[in-house]
C-alpha cells in the first residue's frame, strides 16, 4: 500500500504540471463568414493619396480553416466579389498564448490582427498594400 501511493504521489506530481501548463487555443478549423466593409485607395502615388480619393465597398467573406495545431492555423479566404475560377488567397496565423487573440497574415502579403470573443466569433482588422493599392477593413467572422 505504501509503495502505490508513493509511486501515484510521484505520478501525479509529474503530470500535474503538464496539465496545468497546457494551453487552451480556440477551434479555428471550420467555415467563417461575414460582412466586411473595405475602404481602398487605388493607384497610390509614392506617398500621398491618388487625387480623387477613396473605394468603398461592402462584401461577403468566407474564410475556410482546413488545419490547426495548437497556436497555428491555416487555410484560405474568398470574397464575394472574386472571379468564381480565382484563386483563393491563403492564410496562415498563430494564436497567442492567451488563447483570446491572434495574428495573421495572407499570400497577398496583407496582415492583421484578431481577437476572440467566444468559440464561434472573432473580429479582426486587415490592411496590406498591393500593386499600388492599400487596402484596410476590420469586421467579425461567425463560424458556421
């Protein structure tokens, strides 16, 4: 009797700090879609504003994750407005130890950040800058 409880002391003294150390990161494989409002400014010239300002557009987004391991994620990203044969764009992010927020970045070299508001909703701001163009928005992508 002696000899087991010594050996599960010693057992759940090695385990304990695993399980207290492990991080909990929210489920982000799945289907995500929303409304995103996106301000554009086309033709940038060097470092001001193309005269005649801004775009502003309203469209659908459905981000697709098809893996995660842990911290990290990847998958891709479609707007309503794309050709249906273009290419999606990809995505690959991590989650930060916290497990309520993340970063992210895409192969058209935007970037951004999210923050989690529960399992199934997160919102999140995007900016990148392509051929000329600079693109910004934040919204809230609902899991589906």
């Amino acid at each position: 009797m002696v000899t087991f409880s010594k050996y599960f002391c010693c057992f759940f003294a090695l385990i304990l700090p695993v399980s207290l150390s492990a991080q909990h990161y929210p489920e982000m494989t799945g289907i995500w879609k929303g409304q995103i409002r996106i301000v554009e400014s086309p033709n940038l010239d060097e470092s001001r504003l193309q005269v005649g300002g801004v775009i502003i557009r309203e469209v659908e987004l459905a981000l697709t994750i098809v893996a995660q391991d842990g911290e990290v994620f990847i998958g891709s990203s479609r707007l309503s407005n794309m050709a249906k044969g273009a290419a999606p764009i990809h995505v690959y992010g991590s989650i930060r130890s916290t497990g309520k927020e993340g970063l992210f970045i895409d192969s058209l070299g935007g970037h951004g950040q999210l923050w989690f508001e529960d399992e199934n909703s997160f919102e999140y701001c995007y900016t990148s800058i392509v051929g000329g163009t600079i693109t910004s928005y934040c919204a809230e992508l609902k899991k589906e």
